[in-house]
DNA sequence: GCAATTATTAGATAATTGTCTAATTATCTA
DNA sequence: TAGATAATTAGACAATTATCTAATAATTGC
C-alpha cells in the first residue's frame, strides 16, 4: 500500500463519490459517469488516480470497462488512522 | 466534520508526519518544527490547515503555542472510511 | 473493412497548494 | 520601555492537479 498514493485519490471529493457508487458492486466506466456532469476524459483520469491507489480494480468486458472496489485497500487506510490515534481502546490493527 | 477538509489535511505526508509527532502528547510549534527541514512560516501553514480540519488544539501557554491532537475527529473519519465499504463485518459506525 | 460505441491518452489551461522571505503580533524579562 | 524569543500573517512563486477539447485505441456488428 502506498500510503500517499491512497491518502492523495481519497482527497478528491469526486473520487470519493466514485467508490460510493461501487458500494453496490462493480459498474462499467459509463454507468459511472452518468452521475456526474464532467466529461468522460476527466473520470477517466479519476479513474487513473484511483487505480494508481490500488483502491479500484478494472477488467474489461467487451468494449467496456468494469471497475470495482477493492476494500482492503482502504480497510488498511482506516487501520492506518486509528493507529494515528492511541488511547483509543486498541481496535484494528493495534500495533502496541 | 468536514470531510473534505479533514482529507485534505490528512493528503499531505508533512502534515500526517506532524499528527505523527503528537501521538506521544502535546508539543509547542517550535518543537514540532524542530523536526522538518521547513521553514517556521510553512510549518505555521500547515497547523492552520490541520486546524481548520479540526484534527488538532491548540492553546496558548506564554510565548509558546501547544498543539494536541483531537483524536476524535481522525476517529470519524476511520470510520467514514470503513463505511465506504460494506461485507466486512459491519464494525465502527455500522449504519445499515 | 467500416461505422458506431466505449473508454483512454495527449496537450492546454486555470485553480490550488506548498514553500519561501519579510513583516507583524504576542509574550517574557531585564 | 526595549530587546529577545515564539509564532503567525502577507505576498510571491513554482509545482501539482482537475478540467476541458481533440485525437487515439479497442471492441462490436453490419
């Protein structure tokens, strides 16, 4: 997990808009798109950041795209802030 | 919380470096400084962005500022995070 | 093969951001 | 009150980034 990588796409208000939409399953780029009023060129460079991040997954399918989340990426990130915070109980990823 | 400033604050490496140094208990600006190459006018801005995404307090004791982490804020947005994804096991924040 | 569809890549531009130096504010102490 | 110390604010500048239009790539179906 590069930590900077993940931490610089979840930034972008857009972007966390897209991995909501994935919360139901995986979506073709298009059926992403739909939602948003930017052109397909700028999702597709969300789309880049997103994977560069490693918290999407893409397969193509025919002439489409399919793009999907991939949770454990981001489990790490919350792991990583909670252990930003001691005192707090000790839940995942309790280092000491 | 405002979410997008609380990203924001946490998108950069110097400014997670700085919550870093604070897990172990409150520090003057001064002594966080005192860690990074930057100037002390940098490190200011960066303590305004980390308190206008209320990840940290700050207060006044003399000549010197102390700033402490307000932990429960980073809290919020860890499970923010694990709320973007679902089929876990449903854990902090669980909202369904 | 060719047109249509889906999506990405290339290149340009405006806005944001991290950094700096210089100036300012707040506090302490002699 | 004056000087020293701690920190922030102001203003400038370079790098990054989100967006756009136009061009390119991949796939399908005729």
């Amino acid at each position: 997990m590069k930590q900077q990588d993940v931490f610089k796409a979840m930034a972008d208000p857009t972007r966390r808009a897209i991995l909501k939409r994935l919360q139901g399953g995986a979506l073709t780029a298009g059926e992403i798109g739909a939602a948003f009023e930017i052109t397909g060129a700028s999702l597709s460079h969300h789309f880049a950041v997103l994977k560069r991040a490693d918290l999407v997954r893409t397969e193509r399918r025919g002439q489409y795209i399919v793009y999907s989340l991939n949770s454990t990426v981001v489990e790490d990130l919350a792991r990583v802030l909670f252990d930003l915070f001691p005192n707090r109980g000790g839940r995942a990823g309790d280092k000491s």
